[in-house]
C-alpha cells in the first residue's frame, strides 16, 4: 500500500502546533504524551483507519479508535478536528468552562469522534474488548484500535483484559502501547518497573510487534500494514510504540517535566519556532 | 388491610433468571455477561437458548464492566451478572468513567444483596450498593420485592435506555405479586391503603412490612404500605400523597440507613412536607455470618422491627 508521507508529515507539524497552543490557551493539560503521540494518531486517522463521513457511535461498517490514557486529550482533539468531526476553532474551547473539549475526553458533551470517557487510567482495553466482541457478533470485520500508556499498564485491570482477549480470541484488535518509559512521578524504571512488555504480552499470548522509532511515520505505518495483515487469525495484536514524549518540541523531549505543564508565552514561541504551520492555526 | 396469599416461595436472583431467559427469545440485542457466577445468578437458561450471546468474563468484574459498555457502544444492551458487593463497591470507578458518565445502555444485575446472603459474611454482604449507585448522574436503580417483580423488572429495563442497577437477592421468600404484572420504573406500587401511618418497603422488606401491616391491624392500626421498588427516580408524588393522609412514615430497607431508601425518603420530606420519619435499616454497621432469618432479626429487620418503628413514629406525629 502506497502511503502519502508528505501529507501526513503536514498533518503532524500542524497538529504539534495545536496541542502547545491547546494546553498554552488554557495553561493546563498534557503536552509530554500528546506530542509523543502525534504521528501515531495522524498515521492511524489519516491513513490506516477505515473512517466514514460523520460520526456514527456504534461504529457501523467502519473502525473504531479509543484512547485510554485520556490525559493525552490534546492530540486527540486536535486530531478529531482536523479529521472532520468537530469545527478546528473549538480547539480554543479546551479545558474552559462550557466546552465540549473537557481536560479528559468525555461522550457526554456530545462531542462527536469519542466513544467512551477516559482519564481514570486502565479502562480503555475492556471498553475496547467489548466494542471488538460487538462486532464479531454483527459479524461486522472492521477492527478495533485502541491507545494505552505504558504506565497505565500498572492498572490492574488491563490485565484482566489481556487475559481474556486470548483466551477469547479477540483477533480484530490492535492495542498501541505508548511505550515511552515516563509516567508523571518520573522513569517507569524508577516509579515501577514494566519489566519487558513483549515477554509480559506473550506470556499472556498475544501477538506482540515493536516500533523503534515510534515517531518515525514510515515506520508506524509499517507496523500497522503488517499488524492488520495480522488480524482474523486468533490472537488479539498489541505494538509496542517507543516514542519519546514532548517530540518536536526539543525543551520537552526525554523528560518527564512536560508530562503535565503548559508552556507559558516564551516557551510557546521557541515551541512555534519549530514547527511549522502547515494548514493554518485554529 | 388486603390479604397478600402465595402458594409458592422462590428466591428473587430466579426471577432475574427467568426473566433474561425471556429476552433471550424477545430482544436480540440483549447479552449477559457473568463474572463466574452462572449458577449464582441464575443465568443457565439464557445460556442455554443465546450462547453466542453469553460471555463468561471470569473472576475479573472490572474488566466485565468495560467489556459491557464497549458492547453497548456497538448498540447491545448487555446485562451483568454478579454479587452486589462485585457488582458496585469493587468496581465503582469502572461504572462510574465507563458507563454513567459515559452514558452506556449498561443493566448492572445484583444478586445476594444485603444480609440475606447468609453465611457467607460481611464481606460478601453489601449494604452500601445503594446508596453508591444512587448517588452516580443517570443511573436508575431498582431493588425488587419478589420473584414475579423481579422477573417483569429485567424485562422492562430493557426496554429503557440507560443504565439500570438492578438489585435482588437469594433467600427464598414468598411469591406474592402477580405473575403478569407491568413493571414501571419509577412507580411506586400501593400494596395497601390505610390511613393511621406509612410505610415505605423496598426488597425483601416489602413482605416484612405485609406481615407488619396485619400485627398491626390486629392492634388497631391501620397503616398504608407502599413498594419503592425503583428508588431512584423517586415516585415522589406517592410518597408525598400517602404522608399527606398519614401524617407518619416509616423506611423499611435491607442496607444501611446512611444512603439507603430512608435517606431519599427523608430529603423528599425535608424539602416538601415535614413529617416524622423512622429508619428499619441496618444501623451503620457490617453484617456478619448467620442465616437469613438470624441476621434479620439481629440487625432489625423484620415484621416486628417495623411494629415498633410505627409505634414509636405514630408518637411523634
């Protein structure tokens, strides 16, 4: 499959740009992972994702995505956006009062492009588990994907999710590991310890692949070619995505500081410095 | 005071059985999900007739409630199915993120609520999952009075959009309702007119205050009994119009009386019409081993525990 690079480079840039002058606006959110997340999630809306005109919750025909480290709210919105589901000036509306654009992703707003509220960490891979058995019920063979952070992964109850998606078969599921070892208190290493991921994720039978550079967009995309072509054959697939939180931005990267901190006015004009607006700021 | 006769006694957890064996042929859309408690739960016959639509989770109810609401999002409506305590008090935060704030079409279905559970203790024995439940934006929460109720109840909520605690235990215990009966949610049900004291039940102490209402009879007073079975929504207007003739009422609930039925009882009185109120609920405490009857009796909650709520109510008005 023939994938449009160029473009979906612009898309990122742009999107890095909206997610400093999100979290700037408001002086409040999540930069670190949101940056770290930015080409992932433009490689999986923009190019892998089977996405129809509008937004239909139940997901009929088409994939579906849900991101359960909800903190990253950022590039999630700003990628909904630009995806179509919601006009880019709301994007101003983030974490203010009266906005749809809450400081985690909620379906009660009524903002169009999520499914599920997050932000209380480990929930995500359940919720998505039982969108995946939904849709071998109605026998519907679009996938499921789903977003997790790696320190999310202390949560207990994603480990009662892994562990039934094999022993269920749930082979029309991806879940992306945000693998970036930094959780708010500091290294996973340090807080506690992950220990490998692949070896954990194929004790428990799943399909594991690894992502190097996971803000590498050709190598995302070669990923994702490969854990679709994956699917259907009775293993649930998870990626391990080794990005580095706050990429794009060098004052942010390979620190846990920016997991949590706006940058005030100086420090978003060096952000915007570099990166380039590309399809014209919100 | 109307005669109340059953010729049969069965527990209020076959009534849920019973029912989702019915939706199992009705509504293709409904599923069950269990977290290792089939038998428990009575849930064999749905199983039996919708397989593909039954998923043992295993001893993980966290990861249950997620699976439910991602069914719901594909427009399932699915019902869980484990002990209250699994139900609500060890799984909070995953109702609360994943389905009420989340607004998932999800039926939370509770067995062994309460006491009556028996043997196995306090830490199988919620008294609290009302009160919880209650407190959560969106969340209807129903607690039925027998077998037949209980049965009409799981059906009816599926046909409502939302999510739905519904509460119901293991003790087998007089049939008293009718067999084809319309549940409404949100409706109280008269179970008898009177005019001397109120007295509101839900659950098992619905019969508790049947048996009540005759002692009392006997004394002289005639009392008003009625059946929240939905305690949340309120049927407000009921309760307020019986209080309005008796002037008195009494709370008759298997829970804590922090947070239970009595508490929205008595902000209902103290925002719309003063009137002296008693609690027949567990007074603030864990439950213990014993049988059901036992434990009724130690933590006062039977007939005669409401005899003397009404006296001492009745000498207040």
């Amino acid at each position: 499959m023939a994938h449009d690079i160029s473009k979906l480079q612009n898309i990122a840039s742009q999107v890095r740009r909206d997610i400093v002058r999100m979290v700037h606006a408001c002086q409040s959110g999540h930069p670190g992972g949101s940056l770290g997340c930015t080409d992932f999630l433009v490689a999986l809306y923009f190019d892998v994702m089977k996405r129809k005109e509008g937004f239909d919750m139940k997901a009929k025909g088409e994939d579906a995505f849900y991101l359960s480290n909800g903190h990253i709210s950022p590039v999630f919105y700003s990628i909904l956006a630009h995806a179509g589901y919601f006009d880019k000036s709301e994007l101003l509306t983030f974490r203010k009062l009266n906005s749809r654009l809450q400081g985690h992703p909620t379906t009660h707003e009524g903002l169009p492009g999520i499914r599920i509220a997050s932000g209380s960490l480990g929930q995500g891979l359940s919720v998505a588990i039982g969108h995946a058995v939904g849709k071998k019920l109605d026998k519907d063979e679009n996938l499921i994907f789903s977003l997790h952070g790696d320190g999310e992964l202390q949560e207990g109850q994603n480990w009662e999710a892994i562990m039934y998606a094999s022993h269920n078969k749930v082979d029309n599921l991806i879940a992306t590991i945000d693998y970036n070892g930094q959780q708010i208190d500091g290294p996973t290493s340090k807080v506690l310890s992950l220990g490998s991921l692949k070896t954990k994720f194929e004790a428990f039978d799943w399909k594991v692949l690894e992502v190097e550079n996971g803000n590498d967009l050709e190598e995302i995309l070669n990923v994702l070619d490969q854990a679709k072509s994956l699917t259907g054959k009775g293993q649930p697939i998870c990626i391990l995505l080794k990005t580095g939180m706050g990429h794009g931005v060098d004052y942010m990267m390979g620190t846990h500081a920016w997991h949590g901190k706006a940058p005030n006015d100086e420090q978003l004009a060096k952000a915007l410095d570099q990166l380039e607006e590309t399809l014209g700021d919100y | 005071m109307k005669k109340y006769t059953y010729t049969e006694s069965k527990d209020t957890r076959s009534g849920f059985g019973a029912g989702l064996a019915e939706l199992a042929d009705k509504n293709p859309d409904v599923v069950a999900l269990c977290a290792d408690l089939i038998g428990s739960l009575k849930m064999e016959k749905f199983i039996e007739k919708a397989p593909e639509r039954f998923f043992q989770i295993g001893i993980a109810e966290a990861n249950m409630i997620g699976i439910a609401a991602g069914l719901a999002i594909e427009g399932k409506i699915p019902f869980t199915g484990t002990f209250a305590n699994f139900s609500t008090g060890r799984v909070y935060d995953q109702i609360r993120q994943s389905v009420a704030y989340s607004d998932k079409n999800v039926k939370i279905c509770a067995s062994h609520a309460g006491l009556t559970l028996g043997e196995d203790g306090a830490t199988h024995q919620i008294l609290e999952d009302i009160g919880l439940m209650k407190m959560l934006p969106g969340m209807t929460v129903i607690n039925t009075c027998d077998y037949n109720q209980t049965k009409a109840a799981t059906i009816a909520i599926a046909d409502y959009e939302g999510p739905v605690y519904l509460r119901f235990g293991r003790p087998v215990i007089p049939v008293f309702t009718d067999e084809n009966q319309t549940f409404e949610i949100g409706k109280a049900w008269m179970v008898n007119e009177g005019k001397d004291v109120t007295i509101v039940a839900t659950g098992h102490l619905v019969w508790e205050a049947i048996k009540a209402g005759e002692i009392l009879e006997a004394e002289g007073i005639d009392a008003e009994i009625i059946n929240i079975h939905t305690i949340k929504p309120l049927d407000s207007e009921a309760i307020l119009k019986s209080i309005k003739k008796t002037g008195c009422i009494v709370t008759a609930e298997e829970h804590n009386k922090l947070g239970g039925l009595g508490d929205s009882v008595a902000q209902l009185l103290i925002t719309e019409y003063l009137a002296p109120q008693e609690y027949v609920a567990v007074n603030d405490s864990f439950g213990e081993s014993g049988t059901p009857a036992e434990l009724m009796e130690k933590y006062g909650l039977n007939a005669e525990s409401i005899v003397e709520a009404v006296k001492k109510v009745m000498k207040r008005k």
